[in-house]
C-alpha cells in the first residue's frame, strides 16, 4: 500500500498485542490496556477521549486519562517552547519531547507503566507517533523513531487511534477557542504533519495496530467507530 492510499476508514496493521509481541518479542507492560489517540492539533483528540474513558467506565473498566506534552518539569519546558516564550533548536526540542515521555511512562506518582501493572487502562492524548509527525516535517524521521525507540520497547499502544481532520476544519476549531496559536497550528505545518502521520503509519505498519478514523464528522459519529473498533479489547 503506498500513503496516498491510506484513507481514513483504513485499518493497517491491525493485530492483537499478542500477535505483534510474538512477531517482535515484545509484550505490553502489565494487565493494563494502553490506547493512545493521535491526530493534528484540533483533530478531537480529547473530545473522543472523554467518549472513550465514559464507555469504559460504564463497563466498570477502570481508567486513566492523561497527555503530552505533560505537565511535569520537562512538560512545562516544552510548554513555553511551543508558546514561543522560550526559544531553541528543533532537535532539542525533539530530545525534550523524548524525556517528557520517558517521565510520563516511568515516573513513581501517575507513571503510566505503574498503572499498566495495576491493571489500568490508560488513555493518551499524543504519544510517539506525534513526534514521529511533528518532529519529522524538520529532521530525519528515522532519527525520531530511534530516539523514541525505549518508549516504544517499555510500553507499545495496544492501538494507535488516529483522528483524520482537514488542517482547514481544524484550524476552524481551533480558531473557535483559543485567542493565541501555538507553534505548530499554521496550516501549511499541520498540512506537512498529517503527511508525515500517514507516512510514519506506513513505516511502522507491521510493528504498530494504527486504527485510521474520518474526524470530518459529527463527535458522536466519530465515538461509535473507534468504539466499534476498540471494543473486541475490552470483551
Ligand atoms: P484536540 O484535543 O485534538 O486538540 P479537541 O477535542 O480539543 O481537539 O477539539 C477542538 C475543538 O473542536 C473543541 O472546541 C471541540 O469541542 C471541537 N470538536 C471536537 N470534535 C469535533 C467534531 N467532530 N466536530 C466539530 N467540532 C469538534
Ligand atoms: P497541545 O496544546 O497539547 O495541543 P493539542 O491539544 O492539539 O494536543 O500542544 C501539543 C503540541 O505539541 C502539538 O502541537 C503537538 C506537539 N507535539 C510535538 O511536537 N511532539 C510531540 O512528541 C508531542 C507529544 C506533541
């Protein structure tokens, strides 16, 4: 399949964590699910996230909502990089991004490999493959998935939802809510970062279970299919 191919609705890759830790030997961490969504900046990341948490919670599933860039003392860094109060280069800012999720996969207070091991499921708001798109528009890609490559071998995304919205919808969205934009929400970056998320999807097809859904749609719509699409995990 070449990326102009992939279109949302498409399922690549899509395996069970069993099949894919037997092909890799690799195994994700724990009892826990770990489900991490991805899209461009005002894709609905977190609106489906709370559909998402809200399904499980009234199947008694207990769960863990969280994001990066997080809030601890690498996040807030990255928060004024992306702000635009702090400067530097790309590739520290990159670096950053890796050390911001080493911390938000290990650390001792709400870790997300200790939830794992506590039977937690654990939903993502971002995680590597947003710096495989976002860092992959200024630098090698392959550097990017290297860097991050003891994130993915301590905790690997049961799956990867990617939310697939036109950089024009979301800027809209965008544009609704918030009175400053951030680093990243021209449109002609978040044009470039959505090609890199499907190119990064077609790289990592066989190591990753990358679910694609249309985000073009009413939230409600959008909640049914990735729910339709997550829900044989949760049987
Ligand atoms: P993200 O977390 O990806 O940045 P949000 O979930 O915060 O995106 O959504 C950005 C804005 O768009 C919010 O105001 C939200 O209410 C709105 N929104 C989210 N999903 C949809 C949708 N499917 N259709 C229209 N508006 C949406
Ligand atoms: P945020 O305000 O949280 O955006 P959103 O609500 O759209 O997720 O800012 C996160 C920004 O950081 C977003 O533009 C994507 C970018 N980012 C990276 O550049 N690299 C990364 O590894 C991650 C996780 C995010």
């Amino acid at each position: 399949m070449t990326m102009k191919n992939i279109a949302a609705g498409d399922v690549l890759a899509e395996r069970t964590t069993k099949e894919i830790a037997e092909a890799e030997g690799t195994a994700q961490m724990g009892k826990g699910k770990f489900i991490a969504l991805e899209g461009i900046d005002g894709s609905g990341k977190s609106t489906q996230i709370q559909y998402l948490a809200e399904r499980l919670k009234e199947r008694e599933i207990r769960c863990y909502t969280t994001f990066e860039p997080t809030y601890s003392p690498i996040g807030a860094v990255i928060h004024q990089i992306l702000s635009g109060r702090v400067k530097t280069d790309n590739r520290a800012l990159a670096a950053l991004f890796v050390a911001d999720r080493m911390d938000h996969l290990l650390n001792e207070v709400n870790g997300i490999a200790p939830m794992l091991e506590e039977g937690i499921t654990v939903i993502s708001d971002r995680y590597y493959f947003s710096s495989y798109a976002y860092h992959g528009v200024d630098m090698p890609m392959d550097w990017v998935i290297s860097a991050n490559s003891q994130c993915r071998d301590i905790v690997r995304p049961l799956a990867t939802v990617f939310i697939d919205v036109e950089p024009d919808t979301a800027l809209e969205r965008i544009a609704k809510n918030r009175f400053h934009k951030e680093l990243f929400e021209k449109k002609s970056r978040l044009i470039q970062v959505r090609e890199k998320y499907l190119e990064a999807f077609e790289k990592q097809k066989d190591l990753e279970n990358i679910i694609i859904v249309d985000g073009n749609r009413p939230p409600e719509a959008i909640a049914e299919e990735i729910w339709g699409r997550l829900e044989k995990y949760f049987l």
